[in-house]
C-alpha cells in the first residue's frame, strides 16, 4: 500500500473549494473530527458533529461557510461539505488497482470481445460473445454469461455471477457475490406439482448502478427486469422479474421487490423493507425501515408499518390484544351509542 | 444466440392443444399478449388481462375454450394456458446450453464419477467420491463437495456451492450462488462462551427441486435436513438445519425457516415470511408476506401477521397507542362494567 | 468416508466425565436418544425429551447427574452434557481434512506470506501481501483479498471471498459465500444524484468468529468495523459499515444491523431481527425474532415487536383497526370524560 500525498491547496483547487489556510500542507489521509490526526483532513457534514469541531487535531477541514470562523485549523468551504468529502475519499481508497490484460488462469472464450483496457481477474470466466468494455473491471473469479454486455469503467469486484444475456451500463459498480440475471420464480401448477417456466427475458442496468454484496437480480420471464440510471442497492436485496426501479432510487440492505413491481425515480426505502408484486410506487416514496407494502403508493412522501421494540413483557400483553383489536372496536362503538345515543 | 423456427401445427400437437387456425404459421417467439409482434405466441391465464386479447398483434393466443372466440388470431385452445405457457417457454430459452464433458480448467478428483454424458463447466472442482449422474450440468465455478450425488439432468447453474456428503435427486435446478450443506447454527454454552457443535447430518434433496440464487440450506447437526419432491425455494432463502419441507410446497424469496421446523406439503410461503424452530406446519398453509409463525399451524388455509404500509405521520401515532394496548383494554373493560354495571 | 471408532473409557476421560458403565465398549457414532443405534452416544440436554431416556437404543447417554438413574445403559456425567456433545461431536466429523500445501490449480501472488501448515485449495486466489497462518485452511474458490491477514487455525469453507485489508483472528470459521470487506453503503446526494463514498475502513474479526454462509461484512467508511472474540453469526446476515458487535454475541440468521451501530457483548438476536443506524444496544439483550429496534437499549433483557401469525381472516380485521388505533384511544378518553365526569 503506497502512501499517498497532496498538496492541500491542490485538494482545494480539484474540490472548487475556497481554502482558508496554508495550501502547502501536506495531506496523507481522511478521518473523522475526532478520530483525525494531522497530515489528515476531516469533515463537518451534520451539525450535531459540530461540538467535535474546536478539538480536532485534523490538518484542515472541509465545511460548510456557516460554521467556517469554529475551525481552528485549515478550512475548505463547500457548501456541501459531505460531497466534498465523498469527492476526496477516493484519492485514498486502498483497494488495488488491477492492471489491464487478462489473468493467465481466467477462461476467456474465443468469442468474446475483450477491451484491450479491461482487466480479467484470476479464476474468472467470460463465456461466448461477451462484450466487456474499456476500462472495465472483472474481478477474481467472476463469471461472466454468454453475450452480456458490459459499459465502459464498470467494476465488477471479486466473485461477481452474470447469467447470460445480461446488460450493464457504464461505471456500474458490483459488488462480490452478487447474482445478476438468475431465473425469475415462475411456475405453472398442475394438479400440485409446480413447472418451471423458462426465464426468457433479460436485466438490463443503466449506467452508475451500484448492486451490493450477495444482492440478487432476477432475470425476467418474457420483458426484461430494468434498474434506471444512478440505483444503488445495498447488500442481500432481492430484485425479483420484470421488476422496474426509476433513475436514483436507493435502497439499504435485505430490501425485497416482488415481481412486476414498479418503482419510480428518487425513492430511498430502508433496510428488510418489501413490497409485493404486481404495485405500482411513486417517485420520491421513503420507507422506513422493515416497512411492507402491499398496495400501490400514488404519492411521494414517508410510509411505515410495524411495530418497535419493546421489553418482551410489555410487547407480550400489546401483541395478544391485537389479536382482539376488531372486537375492541365493536365494544368501543356500542358504549358509545349507549352513552351518547 | 440460434434464431428459433416452429411450426404453429408441431406446437400445438406438443402441447395437446386443440389448434384453431393456420397449423403452417412460423413461431419464433413467446411474449405477453401487449408486447407480442407477429411470430410470437401469446397466452391468456389472468382474466384481467382479456381486454388486451382484440389488440394483440400475436400470431397466436394460447387461451381456455371460454374464450377463444374473442381471439381474433390463431388459438391454442388448453385448460390451464398457463401451463401452456410454462412449457412452450423452454422451446425459447436462449440458455446455452453447455456440452458434456469435462472443462480444461475443472479440477475434477480421480475417485469422482461423473457421467460422460455430464458436463462439467470452467473452474469447477468436483472433490473426491463425488456422483454425478447423466446429463447433469455443472456450471462454471461451481464446487462440488466430498461424495456428493447429483441425480441425472440436474443442472447447477455457475457458482453453486455443494458441501460434502449433500443429495440431490433427479432434474434439480440450483441457482447460483446457492449453499447447501453449511454448517447448521449449533453451539454450546460454558460460562458465556460458545462452542460450536459439528453438524453430522446431510442435506437431502427430492426430485425437481428448485433453490434460487444466493439461497442457504444448512447440514442436520445429527440428522439430516431434508427438502421433499418438487419443492420450490425462491432466492435469498435461509433453510435451517434439520428442517424439513413437504412435497411441492414453494417459498418466495428471504423466507426463512428455523432450526427442525417440519413444513408439511404443498405449502405456499410469501416473501420475507418467517417460521420459528421445532415447530409443525400442517399441509397446505399459505403465509402472506412478511408473516412470523411462531407456534404450531395445525390446519390448512392462509395465515397473516404485522401490518401494512401508512403514511409516516398516520402511522407513527397509531404505533404508539400499540405499546398502549393492553392499557386501553383495561380501561374499556373498566367502563363496561361501569355503564352495564 | 473412514469408519472412526474409539472406546468409551478414552471418551470419558477425553471430555472430563464420570463414567457409569464399560470402559470397552466400542462406540462408532453420535445420535439424538430417539435415533440412535448400538455404537452410538447419545446426550441429554433439554428435560423435554427425558422421556426418550428409558426406551433408547445407544450404547452410552451423556446425561446430567439428576438424571443417571433413569439410564438404561452406560452414562457419562457431566454438569453441562450439551457442551459435552459439542465437544464430542468433533470426533465424528465426517468433513473432509484438507492436506497442508497450495493446490496446483489456486493462483497465490509471489508476495503472499502462506505458512508451509496452511492449506490452500483449488482455484483459491491469495492476493499481493497476503498472510496466510499456520494451520489455516483456505477452502476450493475462495478469494483472499491483497494484505488480508488470517490467524492461525482459521478455516474458511469453500467460495469465501475477503476483500483487501480484513483482519481474521484465530481459530475463525467462515462458511461458503461470505464476503467480508465489501464496500459500505455510503453516498453523498448532489441534486438527486448519489456519489460513491470510497470505503477506506477495514474489517477486523476477533479470535473464534463464526461467520455464516453469504453472510456479508461491510468494511468501514473511515474507521474499522469490528467483530469482537467469540462472536456467532449465522446465515444471510448484514452487518453494515462501522458496526461493532462486543465479544461473545450471537445472531440468528438473516439480522440486519445497520451503520455506526454498537451492539453490545453477550447479545442474543432471533433471525430477522434489525437494528436501525448509529444506536447503542446495551450488553446481553436478547431480541425475539423479526423484532425491529429503531432506539438505543441501555438495559439487559429481552425484546419484541410486531405481531404473530393468525388466520388471515382475523388478521384483517385486526390490521384494519391498527390504523385507527389512534382514533380508537381519544374516543375512548372521550368516554371516560363523560362517565367520569
């Protein structure tokens, strides 16, 4: 791992912030208000941080103008510090920049058109007619499907699986053991026994989609499964067939989308959130976290369901009144027409 | 990727249909009835989607004899068009469809036995004592475990994982990523610590099983788990040790079922449901999504827990009146008995 | 498979426990007290299956010492005969030993410090820098990521990935499908776009950490997240960027912790459960399973949320009333008012 330094008038100057400091100090890495030490820089992005400000040991800090005159170190004015910081994270990211060519044990077929500026990790495979585009990434034991089409600058991180016919757009970003364009979950009954029905559609990514660790995408059973432009899925999601997601729409961990669901642009829903199969939801729609949704969502705006946590023997007596909550209701109703009736 | 060409006539007849129309009309695809172009075959299984059938452009409908005098193409006139579907949907799969025989860049163990008509994909390792039976397909990736036995035309998509000593009966379709066969969840506590407790048992699965992507199923700690015929496991599952699931039940993705669960058969779990350990649910329950079971479910029909989806503002003080619930029912109760006195 | 057989006065001096009965007798296996056959001991935890005690057929039972009596055959006492099993269970584990050395097919960078005792097996991939412990087993496909450095006696299952920089203590136990070390879910939104936040953190496990099968550990945005001594997670879980577990906390499978959080040791999470971001969760708190923690916990003791399967038809009823909950409590005061007066 190189050590790495800048000039902070430099950082200054790549970040379009105003510097209120010395632009000769030497910068080597990032860290929290509290945790910095100097030769580093720090952040200032949600105010309740702000106490942190007057003892940091950073070298400079990147904040907003309202709060420049506390730091008594360098500054960095942006008017959205958090950005800022997200900018300048990867000028430090340690992860390995692999080197372009193909790995001597990665199984590349004839037919497939690899980009003399792509990178093909150990172990992995690219099957027939595959296209992986310039500077892409292709990560140690990655299998890439026969006839997927991978956009320029994507990276696939290690273990990544495209089932075939997959597309990706440019700078999509997949994390390791994530599954794209396994077979939707269709099947035909006959007299109890279930029948496969072949997956014929395909999934299709804009571009700058982030698909997380062990997240699963399915393919669709005729029309397509499509993630819009700027999605970013968090770790162990399920995406289920024909399922549509508008442009920058983002969702954390263990979310789940039932198929031939529609999700419009701009949703964030929280972590194990779910919705059934066959809705449409709105642009703009945030669900909590473990919400469930089982109807269509016509309006932008926060939605939740459930319960939080209580101590067991509290929870315990509420939970078995819920089971009477109807019959609560009709009792409720008839005192009330004996009282005011 | 081989364009496909079938006669309407040789379709029908594999189907058993009943053809209404021209039997020389060239096939060469399937879609919905909205998005067909001619040369596709359409089908009508939801009755909601009728009003599509004057419209369509399909050379022709699969339809149930009720309504196929609104179908102004060809029919295929079946009782269950869905099933029609389901099976005319293979003719299409644009899958490869890999060779037999072993891959350069497998590592197979000399003391395995793999069928020659088997085929065994790039940068597989089948480990010693292994079984695999004829027409078996062994995607790329994928490990195969110590004396494993894989039932003739199953197919492991690339990437799956077997651990030692796991069954699989005949024409099962695993997903990638999938894991069978890890370790159960099991240890013993001395003083605060853990110690974890080897799980002997296997995992057993029946005939035309399917396990999505990216789906666990883990080893009985003494005895084995066991998956029954033609059980069907969406991706995402957790599958416990020493569980055991009933014929033909299927479960839609990030169900979960805990330790010795026993699942009767043709049971049909929603997304996200959840069963609790060494519990029994009886044949043919349905859970809707996100339900936790928590004691024994002893008779069939469609069971339910949580609630669902409320704007943030109505729902919030709805939650708070659940830790309060046991308290309103006091006092209804207290006030029944003043007024009925 | 070799056929493992030892006498029973070596297992009881082995684990510590009196023994009841004859030394020579030649035991072959382990077996619950309904299952088990001659050659085989057979253990009594939980009093609920007592009643198995009189009729079974197992050549030795370990059994606590207020129960001996009731054995029909030879004991082997001990206070703790569940810890007993897990110790024993050890003996008899038919997992397949892997022989020191690097498999021919794995590809290991000339940088890799690999001890001469560990084990590395086919198609592996061990990174620039990485440092392999002795003893240490690196399962068929799995992907160790540059500078990794795994303590002694760790054994990763088959198709692990670890990204670069992730720290393993000793004697850890990683099942098939992890990924540790994935990319935090970090992003700064710019007008409705999401910029990545790069993840300069690592992940650091302590000594004996399980980890289940495609379970994924985030690696942290600035600082580490960290997984203390003695820590169990089973399959399916999340642990998000930054999150640290105390020493000796196990999870069900399929919970969900999300950033920054600090959770406690001696923690007992039932599967499914989730704790929001950025909360603190006090020392031994047991969640019952699904249950949803959106606050800090600063007391032991266990907790619930949500509610528990009833027929849908019930149900339906109830989760209609849910949303009027709050109307249904002012009209109850209102009640009170009048007849209170």
């Amino acid at each position: 791992m190189t050590k790495r330094s800048y000039r902070l008038g430099d950082i200054a100057s790549e970040l379009g912030a105003e510097l209120r400091g010395n632009p000769e100090t030497e910068i080597e890495g990032l860290a929290t208000l509290q945790a910095a030490a100097p030769g580093q820089v720090a952040f200032l992005a949600n105010p309740s941080y702000a106490r942190y400000l007057s003892d940091t040991r950073a070298s400079a800090v990147i904040v907003s103008p309202s709060v420049a005159d506390q730091c008594p170190t360098n500054v960095l004015l942006l008017d959205n510090p958090y950005l800022g910081y997200a900018r300048l994270s990867h000028w430090f990211d340690p992860a390995p920049v692999p080197q372009p060519g193909v790995h001597a044990s990665a199984v590349v077929d004839a037919s497939a058109q690899v980009s003399r500026s792509a990178s093909i990790g150990p172990q992995a495979v690219v099957e027939a007619g595959a296209v992986i585009g310039d500077n892409v990434v292709v990560g140690a034991g990655c299998i890439i499907g026969a006839r997927c089409n991978i956009g320029e600058q994507s990276v696939l991180r290690p273990r990544v699986t495209l089932a075939h016919d997959i597309i990706l757009g440019k700078r999509c970003h997949i994390l390791s053991g994530a599954v794209i364009g396994s077979d939707g979950f269709g099947f035909a009954n006959e007299k109890g026994a279930w029948h496969r029905i072949a997956q014929l559609g395909r999934v299709v990514l804009g571009d700058d989609v982030e698909v997380g660790a062990n997240t699963t995408i399915d393919r669709g059973a005729l029309d397509d499964t499509v993630i819009g432009n700027g999605v970013k899925l968090d770790n162990l999601i399920q995406i289920a067939h024909n399922v549509s997601i508008g442009d920058h729409s983002a969702m954390a961990a263990m979310v789940g989308i039932a198929g031939s669901t529609r999700i419009g642009s701009h949703c964030v829903f929280g972590g194990a959130s779910g919705v059934a199969g066959h809705l449409n939801i709105a642009d703009k729609v945030h669900l909590t976290g473990m919400t469930l949704v089982t109807g269509d969502i016509r309006e932008a705006g926060v939605y939740s369901s459930g319960t939080s946590a209580d101590s067991n023997r509290q929870w315990r007596k509420n939970a078995v009144r819920f089971r009477q909550l109807d019959a609560m209701a009709r009792r409720l109703k008839e005192l009330e027409k004996k009282i005011e009736g």
